[in-house]
C-alpha cells in the first residue's frame, strides 16, 4: 500500500534522520527530508499536491514542528501529521490535537512501530482513492454503455455539467461538518449546523435529480453478467459506507458490515447488469437510512440485509426497524414524484430502481411491513448450471 504514497519527514537529529529515511525509502513512493521546520515547511509548499503525508519532529532549529504544522495548516486541513516526539506535556498534547495530528510516536523511535503506525493513518486515505478510482470506472463504463436518444443526450450533457461541481461542492460541505462537529458547544455552532443541514438536503435532492437523468439517459440493453449477487451487496454497502457508518449498524447475513468483509464470503449468482444493481441496493440503502435517523439513537438502528435462494431465484430483502411504510404512501410507492417522503425523494429513487428490477427478465421489488419496519424484497432469476 505505501508504495503509492509521498511522505515528507522533518527531522533535525541527521544522523537518526538518515537511519529512519533510508528504511523509509524502502517502503513509499517519495521520501522528502528537512532537517528543520522551516525547510520542511518550504518543502510541503512545492510539493503539496505529491506529499500525502507528514512525519516531524518537535524540538527543531528556525521552525519547530509544531510552529511548521500550524502554518501548514493554513493551506491544508487534510494532510495526515504523526509527530515524533519524547515530550510528555499537556501543552504540547493540547496545541497538537488543536493542529489535528494524527498519531504520536514516542521517541527513541522504533521503525516498525513507526511504520504500522503510517499504515492506520494511511488507510482511510488509500480506501478513498480505491473508491474514487472504482467510482469513476462506474461512471465511464455507464458513459460507455449509453445509448442516447434526444431526450438522452440532452439528460446526459446536463448531468454531466452539473455533477463535477456537485461532487466538490458535497465533499467541501461534509468537511465542513466534521470541523463544526469539532467546535466548543455555542450559538454559533448550532447556527452553522443547522445552516450546514440545509445545504446537505439541498444536495441531497439535486443527487436525486442525476441519478434519475443518469437513468432516463441509459441505454436500454446493458450486457448482462453472471455474477456474484453478495458481492454486488458488498459494493454498494462500501460505497455508500461514508454515510452508513455515522448513521446505522449495517448486518448482512446477520453478520455487522465493515471494509473488511469479503465479496466472497457468499456466493449467489445471476445474470445482470451489475452496475444497475448494484443502484438498486444503493438506492434502498439511502430511503432505509433517511428513516432510521429519525430514531435518536445510533444504537436502536437497524438495517439488515439478508440474501439466500431456492430452486429458482435469489432472494434479497432490505429490512429495517424505523416504523414501517404508511398506508397512504403504498399505493404510489414506485411512482415518480408521488412519494411523501421529506429527504431523498421515495418515490423517484424507488421508481428508478424498480424500472431497473423490470429490466431483469423474471425479477421483482415488491415492498410490505414485518415487526414495526418496512420490508424491501427483491427476487432474481439463478444462474442456470
């Protein structure tokens, strides 16, 4: 994993800097050395689109470590800092959290604690890339598979213009979020994220729109595959993880959801259009949770996903614990626009993703209530041996 990433390590002592950066050097991409918090700071301003990571020491001529990470902080919230460091000081602990330090690595330094360590706070930072990476080979194979009619092209070029700015602006505002989150309880905080609240709904509805143009503008007859269903449920739930892990535990086959779970672990197969699917899931994932939030505690959420088979079809069910559907809103269930819902629009995501259902010879979506939450269940034709 490290061989993809630049790291800049910032370290007076030249001899235990020529030790640590030469082991270093083994594992990452780019290794850039300062021996002061002044040169490294000039060095992460040329570099700062290569460096993905910085490792500093604190007591340093010119610039000390902490004085470099606040100034560059100024230009870059997201960079991950370890600081390595003998210093036991509450002070020093206060003013490295306030900077958003990643880690701490005591001194002397032990490099295979060193490098586990640049492993945890890499992670995440190489998991978003996997999924930008897998996100864009979605969006370029739909691109791909598109047959556009009139109303398809114009749908398409509309989409197209409006979702590169969207994507920045959503990202920028959950970012938003988690420093509001950070701030001392006020008046102000509570101002902002109720102002941060409104935005996100506004987003919310626009992703809506696309996703409902992304699919007037798809071509009718995408290949199908034969395919592992579970793993299609893996994806999804991985791609929607940023906003299941803040607001509810996820099981599949009974088991919890993480990164961690095998696409393997089951195996299901049919022949689909895999990425049309796998919009399907995505889709009741995202209603499921906007009516879970609206139960107080994380801890009495539930989603369950449960898939298994019998002679002829797979059979998935979405089941929740929010409250159930209400009667008046059964009857236009898969309808455009006809749902009551107040976030992401029930009736238009529900409406796609039963279109996409019908689309798969022998399949159905039906929806109903079990123990006070709504019940999705999905039936695909199995693969014939």
């Amino acid at each position: 994993m490290l061989e993809n990433f630049t790291i800049l390590y910032v370290e007076d002592e030249i001899e235990l800097q020529n030790i640590v950066a030469s082991l270093l050097k083994n594992f990452f991409k780019e290794v850039f050395l300062a021996e002061d918090g002044q040169k490294g700071l000039e060095l992460f301003k040329q570099n700062s689109e290569k460096i993905d990571l910085i490792v500093t020491d604190i007591n340093m001529p010119r610039l000390n470590g902490l004085e470099m990470c606040e100034q560059i902080r100024e230009t870059s919230k997201e960079v991950p800092i370890i600081i390595t460091t003998a210093y036991n000081d509450n002070n020093f602990l206060h003013k490295s959290i306030e900077l958003g330090v990643s880690q701490f690595v005591t001194k002397p330094i032990n490099v295979h604690t060193l490098v586990q360590i640049i492993k945890k706070v890499l992670e995440p930072v190489a998991l978003k890339r996997q999924l930008d990476l897998e996100q864009k080979q979605n969006l370029e194979q739909m691109v791909i598979n598109a047959k556009f009619s009139a109303t398809g092209k114009l749908a398409a070029g509309i989409t197209h213009e409006i979702n590169t700015p969207l994507t920045y602006i959503k990202a920028n505002v959950e970012l938003m979020g988690y420093d509001i989150d950070d701030l001392e309880e006020s008046n102000i905080k509570e101002s902002l994220k109720a102002s941060i609240s409104k935005v996100t709904e506004g987003i919310k509805r626009m992703e809506t729109i696309i996703n409902s143009m992304k699919e007037v503008s798809m071509q009718k007859a995408i290949k199908n595959e034969n395919t592992n269903i579970y793993s299609t449920i893996v994806t999804a739930a991985t791609l929607a993880w940023n906003k299941i892990k803040h607001l509810t535990p996820l099981y599949i086959n009974g088991e919890p959801f993480n990164l961690d779970t095998q696409k393997d672990t089951y195996k299901f197969f049919a022949n689909i259009q895999v990425q049309r699917i796998e919009q399907v899931w995505i889709i009741i994932i995202n209603n499921a949770i906007d009516e879970l939030i609206k139960i107080e505690r994380f801890e009495d959420r539930r989603l369950d996903i449960t898939i298994s088979e019998d002679e002829n079809n797979i059979i998935v069910k979405f089941k929740d614990n929010a409250g159930g559907i209400p009667d008046n809103v059964f009857k236009n269930l898969f309808e455009p626009f006809k749902g009551s819902k107040d976030s992401s629009g029930m009736g238009v995501g529900l409406s796609i993703a039963k279109k996409i259902i019908d689309d798969h010879n022998g399949a159905t979506i039906e929806a109903y209530n079990e123990d006070k939450g709504a019940v999705f269940k999905i039936t695909i034709l199995k693969s014939k041996l």
